[in-house]
C-alpha cells in the first residue's frame, strides 16, 4: 500500500468532489421561480419588454451600445456572420481549440473553416497564425475567448483592421472579462455571448450579440426576426429569445459580479500556493485586466513529475478527491464533423470555395496543448468551491509529485 490514494493510501480529500452540474449549477432561488410566474401571468410570453430591458442591462455592463438577444448564442454567430454578407465560398479563420458551434455557424452560412493556430500560454487565436492563414476569400476571424481568457484582441485587431476583415468575438465564456481595461465582446465588430445551461449567466439556452455599431445592430435585429422593420427584403428566420428567458437571465446577472469575486478569489489562493510547485505553469498576458474563472488554463510539465503523462496525473489527482480537466482534448479540424466533411448534400460552400482537406491540417501548439500540457481549474468542480478546497488541491499536487514513483 502507497501513500498516494491511488496506490491505496489515505485521499487528501475523503470526499470525492461532486460536479457543480447538474444540480448544483447554476446558482437560483426563488427570485428565478418570481420572474418566471411574473411572466406566466403577464400574458406575454414572446419576446416582449423583458427581452428588451435585459439587452440594455447587460450590453451597458459589457460597455457596448446594443443588445440583441437570440434563442441561443450559436446562431448569434450566425446571424453576425449573414450581417456581414459572409456567404458561400467566403472564408473565416478560427482557432482549433474552441468547441464546435465556432466551427459549425461558418458552415451553417456556407462559408469555409480555415483554422490558424493558438498562443500556448492561453490556448486563445495567435495574430501571427491569423494573418498567415489570410487569403483572398477571407471575411471574418472569430477570435474566442477560452475559459473566460481574453484572447489577443490588440494583435487581433491590428491584423483584421489592415486586412479589411470583420470581427466576430465568439465570448460565450466570457460575461464580465476585460482586456486592457474594456470589456470583451465589445471590442471587436460583434460579440456573442451564450446563456447555455453550464455558463456563467444561464436560461437553458439563449445567447446575446453585441456591437457598437447602430446600423448593424438594426440589420442583426431584423436577421434574428423574420427581416421585420429592415428597409430591405431580408432572407432569413425566427431565433428570438422568450421573456421567460430573459426574466430569469436579468435575475442571473444579478448574481454575476459577486460570482467572478470568488472565483477569483479562490483562484488567487490556489495561485499562492502554486508558488510551492514546480512543473504546473500559469502564465497570463498582463493585459488582461479582468477574468471570470469559468475556467483558468496551465500548462503541465510532466517532467517536473519524471515524465508522468497528463492523464495518469489527472487520474490521481481525482483518487485524491479533486478534479482538473485537460480541457478541449481533440482541435476542432480532428473532430469527425471535419475529417470526413460531413457537412451534409446541401452545402454548397466547395462549389464556389477552396476544398480544404482537414486531415492535412496541422496547428502544432493546439495539437500539444490538447494531448500533453493543457490542465485548467474549472468552475464546475474548483473555482466555486471553498478556501479549503484549493489548498487541498494545492496539497493533492504535491502529494503526487513527492510520491510519484508509486505510480510509474
């Protein structure tokens, strides 16, 4: 019998971390259950007032001119992308380690995934891989903001800017992040935000886009509502969000800032206690003012650990009671959607595009985050836990690393 738990020994944490979902996320109380009987008793359940009032409250938070909420926060890229006239054959570049709506709106407009690689430190879209995957059918970059990580929006910019190129900040972990001060989402052309049942702010689903720009803004309302009240015949469809939904999201936001407190705070404890660590590296770009802790990624050296591969150290860290993910596991162009282009007899995008064979796409820094180096802290098991939990995390990982030998 070994000291580590998986080994037999005793758990630095007896009881096993439970996921935060289902039932413990998100956060409600019986101001969720008033908003919704609010409504049931209004009448008016279709997109009404309450739609209204929550565009303007969360896009003033955000430091953006216009809300326009949607059913959920894939079409918002969506329908950002039919704003933009992006179409069949178009191109738009997108980093690989995202999850697949980023991938999926592109193909939904008939447009093609061109993906460039990431910056190590935060797994977020590199400018220089950006500007190198630039062609003359280039429209739009979707830059995302992974785990509530404000991705490189100065170099972003700066590419997308001299390049004439439309950008889409596909936020949906990042209610409340900032970089240099201004809160993403507002930064680029448009942002999208999601209210999926696992992020920060949650109404089942929903999503919200935001810009500063008000005649794109009239034009991604009447998209997002059968063209009504364009100047211009519009083809297009109904993705409205309810006030069912909305009621419950102004609720929701209500709780969001103390939320970002805490994990925050649980974070900077476990970051103290990391200084006591060799081989698990955080590393943040100074000009990101402001996460949110939806999920915070390291990297791990495994040979500070004498060569203990990710997932065997993950595999003890859970037999000691605590959870980290690796994270997305597999880049977006291995998924199978793309391997075997299975975007169905209806998409058109390679009769007027470039055929782009994703088997021979390689984004070598995604491709090593993904299956050696990336571990994160994550809000559904760490980061909206106590003080305890993360200096018994911080305990769990030196156990491991003094004892590691039981395990190789």
């Amino acid at each position: 019998m070994g000291k580590l738990a998986i080994t037999g020994g005793k758990p630095v944490r007896p009881t096993p971390q439970e996921p935060l979902i289902p039932g413990k996320w998100p956060e409600h109380d019986e101001r969720e259950v008033e908003a919704l009987a609010r409504v049931a008793n209004s009448g008016r359940w279709q997109q009404g007032p309450e739609v209204a009032e929550f565009e303007k409250m969360f896009a003033e938070y955000m430091q953006a001119k216009h809300g326009i909420c949607a059913n959920n926060g894939t079409v918002t890229m969506e329908i950002a992308l039919r704003a933009f006239g992006v179409g069949v054959g178009d191109e738009v570049i997108i980093p690989p380690l995202t999850f697949i709506a980023t991938g999926l709106c592109v193909l939904m407009v008939g447009a093609i995934p061109v993906f460039a690689d990431v910056e190590r430190h935060n797994s977020n879209l590199s400018p220089e891989a950006f500007e190198a995957a630039i062609t003359d059918r280039t429209r739009a970059v979707i830059p995302v903001h992974v785990g509530g990580v404000p991705a490189n929006m100065d170099g972003i910019m700066e590419v997308a800017r001299k390049h004439d190129i439309k950008v889409i900040e596909d936020a949906a972990h990042a209610h409340g992040c900032e970089w240099k001060g201004r809160r993403v989402g507002a930064i680029g052309d448009i942002g999208s935000f999601s209210f999926q049942s696992e992020k920060m702010m949650v109404s089942g689903d929903g999503g919200i886009m935001l810009t500063n720009d008000d005649d794109l803004a009239a034009l991604c309302r009447s998209l997002r509502t059968f063209g009504y009240g364009y100047p211009k015949p519009l083809m297009t469809s109904n993705w409205r969000m309810t006030e069912f939904q909305a009621a419950v999201l102004k609720v929701q936001f209500s709780r969001l800032d103390d939320q970002i407190a805490k994990r925050m705070k649980n974070l900077s404890i476990f970051l103290e206690r990391l200084k006591e660590i060799d081989g698990i590296i955080y590393e943040v770009d100074e000009r990101v003012t402001r996460q949110n802790g939806y999920f915070v990624p390291f990297r791990y050296d495994s040979s500070k650990f004498k060569g203990l591969p990710r997932e065997k150290f993950l595999e003890a860290l859970k037999a000691e009671g605590f959870t980290m993910y690796p994270g997305y596991t597999t880049p977006l162009y291995k998924q199978p959607l793309f391997q075997q282009r299975a975007f169905g007899p209806s998409w058109v995008g390679d009769k007027f595009g470039r055929k782009i064979d994703y088997t021979k796409v390689h984004c070598p820094v995604a491709e090593k985050l993904a299956s050696e180096e990336r571990i994160t802290l994550s809000n559904e098991f760490n980061l909206m836990g106590t003080e305890e939990d993360m200096h018994g995390l911080a305990d769990a990982i030196i156990k491991i690393q003094q004892n590691v030998d039981e395990i190789l």
